[in-house]
C-alpha cells in the first residue's frame, strides 16, 4: 500500500547517520557507542536509524521507554539494548524477557526489577542510576549504601547481575563548568562503592554527545551520544556541526500550495502580527503547528521569523516565516518581483552545507534548542530514507 500522499517531507540521509556514528567512535576510541535512538531516533526515524547506526559500529541502542525497547525487539533488532524511563507497573518482564538492559533509579524500581526476574526466570542486567547533581532521576549519594547492599544480594540470589553503574551530566555543552568536574567526582566515587560493595561492572556511562565531543575524561567504557548521532552539534556556541565533522541528517522541506499578489497593507495570518509594505507576493507553506512547527517561529512587523530556502539552485533565495503560524500552514512574503510557483520547493531546515537554514537557525529563532526542532515533528510528516539498501536489516 503506498503511503498517503502529503505536501511535505523529512527527508533523512541515512549515510550522514553513519557518518556521525563513525565520527562519534573516533572521538572516542576507548569506549563503545551506544546510539541513542529515543524518541523515535529524535524524529528521524527509529528503526531505519537504529539498522544504521549498528552498521556503522554502534554496538549499543538506547531508548527511555520500555515501549520503544520492545519495538526494537519486535524488529528483530538483537543489539544490546538499554532502557532508563518508567514508572511503577512497567512491563518489566517483557523487557527482561527480551534481554534488554534496564536501569533502576529508585528503590522501588529494584524490587519491580527483581519481580520480573521471578516471573520470567531469567537474570535481569541492570544498570544503577545515580544522581549526581542533575537533579532528576537517580539514587542520591548517601542513599547509595542501602541500595547498593539490596542490588548485591538480589545479585547472589540469581536473580540480576548489575552491569553498570550510569549518570547523567547537567551542563555538558558547558565542557569548562565546574559542575562537569563536580559530577565526574561523584560518579566515580559511586563507582568505587560500587565495586566495594561486590559489584562486577561490565559498563560505566557518563558521557552523552557534548561530552564525547570535548570531555574525554568521563568517556569510560561506554558513550551514549544522541544529538550528534543525527549530524547536530551539542555545543552550538563552540561550534557547528562542520567543527565536528558531523553531517545533519535531516532535510525538512514542503511545496508551495499558493502565491497569490496582495496590496499593500494586506495583514498576513491570524491576529495580522505582519502587513505588507508594498504590493507583493505570499507564499503559503503547507506545514504548521499540527506537524510540530514551532508557533515561536511566527514573524512580526518588526522581528522576522524562522528562515526559509525558497526554490532550489542559484535561484534560491533564504526569506523568513510571515506572519503566525497556523495549525496547518505557514506564509512567506515572497516579495515583488518574485517568479516563484505553487509547487515549488520550500526548505525549512537541512544541511548548512548546501546554503540551507539548518534546524540551530531554527531554533535560535524560536529559543529553543536544535533537539527539540527535530523530535517534535509530527508523525504525519512522511519520513523518507535515503540509502537505507546499505543498511543490512
């Protein structure tokens, strides 16, 4: 059955995703990669990203919900694969049913773990979360004894093997802030009673993308880059993607469904944060908030709004959004003398390389960051793979 046809797509280079991965082992030889695919691989796709990030040497997936773990399962996807996020009543068994490494961030997550280990008589792996400064999940430091004794003789009873000890850091893409240094502290500590306790770690991880770009001190045994696995920097105020030999993946782009001539003094969209200055030509963007446009990217009178490459080839031109964005579509002032077409191709963000606005410009004119720009574009936005034949299923 074809897909139905829509009037925009992602377009996703999935030579660029293994091309990041690769950069991403280099910058950290030490240690394994463990491609960190959540959130539908950060929109781009989860299972075409996840066949192409393994091929390209990842040897590890991973995911925060239990849900996303099991897909990659239910794909016949083998690799080690580790989940961090949920909540009491999880289906946990399932999960250690089907090998995938789980993380335990609380007492109560211990017990549930060690459950469903009785359930499906098979040793669960785990992974002890700590906190140590972030400030969200994870056992504190002076709760660690207590957890540490419970986790060992779970372990002595057949029942877990404690694999990793894990944190996460709170200004990564800060690589100089002394809360880096801070948290390394901790964690190692907890590593050392870790092991004190009896503990025999396969894996420590630290490091996410920003980290394995720049701080190699906390690469350990294991990295779990995201954001850069997708070609974006982590540390866009170091540097662009082109600093770390990365390559964005995605390529968002969208035809014109109109162009139509206005008078001057037109208001464009609702609320008429924008009127024409002159007799001009608009241009409607079939994609809105519905597809996951941010509504910060709106432009006024005064402040222009996200960019846009209207056209393609030397013809091409970078205009800005005009007007509010709409659940469904957005308009562009083309201008004047404008010779662009309905039909014609629209790009909202890609590879700045090709002299297209890149997901950073985006979200630096919503205020936001380039994660978000990617992972919350809508599912009904078709997603298309480029050399995905590469890639062995």
């Amino acid at each position: 059955m074809n897909e139905p046809w829509y009037p925009a797509r992602a377009v996703v280079d999935l030579d660029a995703v293994r091309s990041n991965v690769r950069v991403l082992r280099d910058a950290a030889p030490g240690a394994a990669v463990m491609a960190v695919v959540k959130a539908d691989a950060y929109g781009h796709g989860l299972l075409p990203v996840a066949h192409a990030a393994l091929a390209a040497g990842a040897t590890w997936l991973g995911v925060a919900q239990p849900s996303e773990a099991l897909a990659l399962r239910a794909a016949g996807i083998t690799a080690r694969t580790f989940t961090w996020l949920y909540a009491p009543g999880a289906p946990l068994a399932e999960l250690v049913a089907a090998d995938v490494d789980v993380s335990v961030h609380a007492p109560w997550a211990v017990e549930e773990v060690a459950a469903a280990a009785r359930a499906t008589g098979r040793r669960a792996r785990v992974h002890l979360k700590v906190d140590t400064g972030l400030g969200r999940s994870g056992i504190l430091p002076e709760h660690l004894p207590e957890v540490l004794a419970r986790l060992v003789a779970l372990q002595a009873d057949g029942l877990l093997e404690l694999v990793g000890v894990w944190s996460h850091l709170a200004f990564a893409d800060e690589p100089e802030h002394p809360t880096v240094r801070g948290q390394a502290d901790v964690f190692d500590r907890a590593v050392d009673l870790a092991e004190r306790a009896g503990a025999h770690l396969e894996v420590r991880h630290l490091a996410n993308s920003a980290a394995t770009l720049t701080t190699p001190r906390v690469h350990h045994e294991l990295v779990r880059p995201g954001l850069a696995v997708y070609g974006l920097s982590p540390v866009p105020q170091l540097g662009g993607p082109e600093a770390y030999g990365l390559r964005p993946a995605m390529t968002l782009e969208a035809r014109l469904a109109t162009v139509k001539a206005v008078p001057a003094g037109q208001g464009v969209s609702y609320g008429h944060a924008y009127r024409t200055t002159q007799p001009t030509l608009l241009g409607d963007v079939p994609l809105g908030y519905a597809d996951g446009i941010p509504r910060h990217a709106s432009g006024t009178q005064d402040v222009p709004g996200a960019p846009l490459r209207v056209g393609a080839g030397p013809a091409a031109r970078t205009l800005h959004v005009t007007g509010r964005v709409c659940m469904d579509q957005l308009m562009v002032d083309l201008g004047p003398d404008a010779t662009e077409r309905a039909g014609d191709t629209v790009t909202l963000f890609g590879d700045g390389a090709t002299g297209v606005p890149t997901a950073q410009d985006w979200a630096d004119a919503c205020g936001t960051i380039s994660y978000e720009i990617t992972t919350r574009l809508g599912a009904r936005v078709p997603r298309v793979h480029l050399h995905a034949e590469e890639t062995p299923a």
